[in-house]
C-alpha cells in the first residue's frame, strides 16, 4: 500500500481510534472478515485437472533453450538482458519491455522468478538462475481443485499467480501485509481521523469484487489500479513493492503488472490467499 508503515485488524485500541483491516476502502472492518467464496459467483466452464493447473505459461517441455550464462547485474544492457527478458515473457513473468535494459522493472520479475525456482532473490543473474531459465520449474499450486480461473496468493513466497484455463498466464512478485502494528493520523470525509491497524493479508478463499481504474486515494494512501477480493483488501500497483512484506494489508504488485492484471482478472473470479511470510 502506501509507503508508510502497514495495516491489518488489530489489537491496537486508543481512544478515539478507528481500528481497520486492509489499505483503506470505505467498506468497515465486519465486511472485512467475512468476504467468503460464494458459489454464485461467475464460474468459467473449463474442466478442471491436476495436470491442468500445474502447467505454466511456458514453451514446450521439448524445446531445447541455451541460456547466454554471462553474470548480470542490475544497470546492465544489451542481447543477453534482452534474452532474459524475452524467456521471463515467456514464462509468464512481466519484466516490461524487451528492451535490453536491466532496470526495476525487471528486477521484480527477476525476484519473482527466482522464488518459484528455489533460488534466493537477489539482483544478480548467475548460475542457477541461467540454468533455472533453461529448465523452469512450475510455481507450486496452491489449491489443486480450485477453479481453471482463479488468483493464488503465496504469502510465504511472496508471489501471486494469475490460473487462467488452467494455465498460469501471469506470475508476479508482490508484497503483502507487513505485520507491523501501526496507528496513524489522516484527514478522511472532511475531519482528521486516527486509524490503527496490525498489517496483515488474511488467508482463506474469496472473490474478487470492485475495482477503481488509475489512483484511488484511500485513508491510508494512494492504490493504483486496485482489485478488491476482502472487503478493503486489494491487489494494487505500487511505487515501492520490496522484497519483504510491506503493505497495510494489501497486495502490492509493480506498477506494469497492475497495468494489465484488470485486464486479465474479471468480477467475481476465486482468489486463494495462503502461508505466511518468515523473516530471515
């Protein structure tokens, strides 16, 4: 969320306090727990198979890819950064453009990657990760009979994966609820309010709901292009999206995936928030 200290439902009570869940909807914090998967909701008619969601949006299994194995680093330019971010496209990742230009943008795909594949982030694109680009692992499903279309929030791995047909057709590096119990000050509906909340991203099953396209300013900072699936939890792009948990309870996305994620996650499609994030 914003880049202030994080929110969630807390234990934090001070007089005249308003205590919260989320990054700040209008909805009130009863809504907030209590969003569950409701079965009426829009459901697409493609079968459902194990084999199905565990097949990423990859080339084939038979294609033979030679990966460049030149040592990258954030800043770099040139054939080999465009290979990477040709194979990350590829795969599914959103490193922007293939441009040949090592900036952030990449990075955030590069860390994404580097989580499904069991390697520790890091801006460097080394050894494991060449050969982690040539034979990709699948991002772990993290509901086996969930629906072919469906959003799958991996708190552990701070990663969310976008199931469309059963396929994963976007992977993407976020960052969840920090977890950091805050109380902060804020002029909201005309009068300065105080909110206090604990930063969490609850798990459990939901849906998404409504949406705002660009900024939309909430009481605990500015959301870009949010998709709300918890009462005033979101997935939302974000000018700051680190490699630790860091919102008040919302998904952060970086901002070129928040750009073409409301495209892609339609009304009413099942979202499945799991695990929990452990600090090094």
């Amino acid at each position: 969320m914003g880049a202030r200290r994080l929110p969630g439902m807390a234990a934090l009570l001070t007089a005249g306090a308003v205590v919260l869940s989320g990054c700040g909807t209008q909805t009130t914090p009863q809504t907030v727990a209590s969003r569950p998967l409701a079965s009426s909701a829009v459901t697409p008619a493609v079968p459902v198979t194990a084999g199905a969601q565990s097949v990423p949006a990859a080339a084939p299994a038979t294609s033979a890819v030679t990966a460049p194995r030149k040592t990258l680093k954030l800043g770099a330019k040139g054939k080999d950064v465009t290979w990477v971010q040709n194979r990350l496209i590829e795969l599914g990742y959103r490193p922007g453009k293939a441009d040949g230009r090592y900036g952030g943008t990449t990075l955030a795909a590069v860390w994404a990657f580097q989580k499904v594949n069991g390697i520790k982030p890091t801006s460097t694109i080394a050894k494991r990760t060449w050969e982690a680009l040539e034979t990709p692992k699948a991002p772990k499903v993290l509901v086996k009979n969930g629906e072919p279309t469906r959003a799958e929030v991996n708190l552990t791995k701070q990663i969310m994966v976008l199931y469309i047909g059963g396929e994963a057709k976007l992977i993407t590096h976020i960052s969840s609820g920090s977890g950091v119990p805050y109380c902060e000050s804020a002029t909201w509906q005309g009068r300065k309010q105080r909110f206090c909340g604990s930063a969490t991203t609850p798990t459990g099953n939901y849906r998404t709901t409504w949406r705002k396209s660009g900024w939309h300013r909430s009481y605990l900072g500015q959301l870009y292009n949010p998709i709300f699936f918890n009462g005033g939890i979101a997935f939302h792009g974000a000018l700051s999206v680190p490699l630790s948990p860091a919102s008040h309870g919302c998904v952060r996305m970086p901002m070129n995936v928040a750009e073409v994620v409301p495209g892609m996650l339609g009304k009413g499609v099942p979202v499945h928030v799991r695990g929990s994030f452990k600090r090094p």
